[in-house]
C-alpha cells in the first residue's frame, strides 16, 4: 500500500468545535468506512481533553477531501442500555440490502461489548441492540448472507497487555440469523508469536472477490521491550466456507514509518478499520484494478490514508 501524499487526512484541526463537549478536541482516529448514497462516509472517533469518546460522521466526494460535520453522532436507543457505557468507539461500517450498520466497541463495567446500530440516510441511527456475550471487541460485518446467514468476523478479549486493556489472539467467525443474536462458529485466525501480528483483530468487513473474502487486519508485536508496534495484514477466506483461510500474507502490509504513526496518544500505530473498493462488477465481485482506499488510526491521534488495488492485495496476501 501506498500512503496518500498528504497524509494525515484528518487531524484534531479539521474537527468543528461542537459544544459542549467537543470543544479544542485531542484526537481523531479510526474511523469506519463506506461508500453510501453517492459519497465516501467515515464515521471517526473523536476525543476530548476528558479522554471522552464520540462518534462524528464526513463524508467526501472523492474518498480524499473530507468535510466533518458540526455535529455528534447520536445513536438513538442507546440510552435503553441499562449498563454504564463508558465510552463508544471503533466504528466499522457495511452496507447490507440497502443498509449501512455500524458495529462498534462499547466498554462496560463487564469489559468490552459490540453494539450494532443502522442508518438509511447517514443521519439517523438507530441502535439495535448489544450483539456479542462477554468481552469481545473488532466486530466487523460480512456484506451478505453466506449460507443463509449472516456472518461477522470478532475477536475475543482473553489476554492483558502489562498494564493495559484486554485483547486478544485469535479471530473468530461468528454467525446469526437475525443479526442481533450471534453465536461463534470456529476460529479463523491465530496470532503468530515472535513475529509481526501476535495479538490481532479484524480491520475493516471483509471484502468478496473471485479468489474469496479479502480481509485486512491489525496485528500487534508486543516483544519488543517498553513498546508495542501495531501494523495491517492481509489474509483471504474461502467463498463458501469463510471459516476457512485461502492465504495469509507473511509480512505485514503498513506499518508505523511516519512520524504521525510513530508519535502521538499511543506511539507506534497503524490501525486499519476502514476499506471501500471502488469497482465491481455485476454479480457484486471486486474488480482485480479497482483502487482501494484503506483508511487508519495513526499513534491514535490522526487518520491515515493508504492506496492499494485489489489485485495488490490479494498478491499480498499469498506472498
């Protein structure tokens, strides 16, 4: 993947000042991701100088240049949650049927739980409900129903970085028939130790092409001392059976170089959570030349860029 040569895109300045709490804000970073209604949408994580979470949408006509707008993003019915919610984050978005959902990470006094919320217009969403039991985080939507249903990605929380939050290493297929009741199928992925990605997560939802569902990921190197380097993968499911892995690329493809990925809220960051594929073709496959943009959190603090093609991807993924 190539870095947009203007990066970042968006910074803490292209954020409005939107009383009373996003006011002089801290940080924008990773957003979910969706071409939706004739424009690119991002919806972006946004924090203020409390360290509060809150989801902002922008939209673009070109995927590049994007306006923010002045206002929060509410998500109605989320106050029926009877649980504290503490904070509201990492948003990845799938048009299914017509409809963008947005899962997202909600963290509770029981850990993290995924929240599924829809939208047919980019401007009222609705919540639908909590989608996923114990601590679970990086939820991300397949774009259609395989088998007869529908189908996500997630990664459970079973491990503690040193004085950190919950993670994991190990991605989950999961499956539902009404898309608010979910239960895991099989594991999909594990982290590899003493290599680039040995904790990781989902990106952004997978994406079909003719060679199977294209799927980027985050993988986390904690072995080296005092630091951890979060980079993007690449790795490519089978069509009819997504429980099963085609190809997964060896080395990572994005990882932390500039100096807004290297400094910032967390120092040493990609973290890949949004992907539009531009082209496809009439039975809904990508097309190999179509530009894909990848959209990423840098140091948690700033949104990053990077440009690839599907056929790039899928090279990566079987290096």
């Amino acid at each position: 993947m190539q870095r947009y040569a203007h990066n970042p895109i968006l910074t803490r300045r292209q954020i409005p000042e939107i009383p009373p709490h996003l006011v002089d804000v801290t940080s924008v970073f990773n957003p979910g991701a969706a071409f939706f209604l004739g424009k690119y949408r991002l919806v972006l994580r946004v924090q203020n100088r409390g360290r509060e979470t809150f989801f902002v949408t922008a939209e673009s006509a070109d995927g590049v240049n994007f306006t923010v707008a002045p206002r929060e993003l509410r998500i109605e019915g989320l106050e029926r949650v009877k649980e504290t919610i503490y904070h509201a984050y990492d948003a990845r978005l799938t048009v299914l049927d017509g409809v963008c959902y947005m899962m997202f990470a909600m963290d509770m006094d029981g850990g993290c739980r995924l929240g599924l919320a829809r939208t047919a217009d980019f401007v009222r969403f609705e919540f639908l409900g909590i989608v996923g039991d114990g601590d679970i985080r990086n939820g991300v939507l397949f774009p259609e129903k395989v088998g007869g249903k529908y189908l996500r990605l997630d990664r459970p929380n079973r491990q503690t970085h040193d004085g950190g939050p919950t993670s994991g290493s190990v991605i989950w297929l999961s499956e539902s028939d009404n898309l608010l009741s979910w239960r895991p199928v099989k594991p999909v992925l594990e982290g590899r130790w003493h290599y680039w990605d040995e904790l990781i997560g989902p990106g952004a939802p997978p994406v079909k092409t003719r060679e199977g569902w294209l799927c980027v990921y985050h993988g986390v190197a904690t072995h080296f001392a005092g630091v951890n380097i979060y980079q993007a993968g690449v790795f490519l499911l089978d069509l009819e059976e997504p429980s099963k892995v085609v190809a997964r690329g060896r080395q990572n493809i994005l990882e932390p170089r500039e100096l807004y990925e290297l400094a910032g809220q967390v120092p040493n960051v990609v973290f890949p959570s949004g992907m539009i594929v531009e082209q496809y073709d009439a039975a809904g496959f990508a097309l190999p030349d179509s530009r894909v943009l990848v959209y990423y959190g840098a140091a948690d603090t700033a949104v990053g860029l990077a440009i690839t093609t599907v056929r790039e991807l899928l090279a990566d993924a079987r290096a």
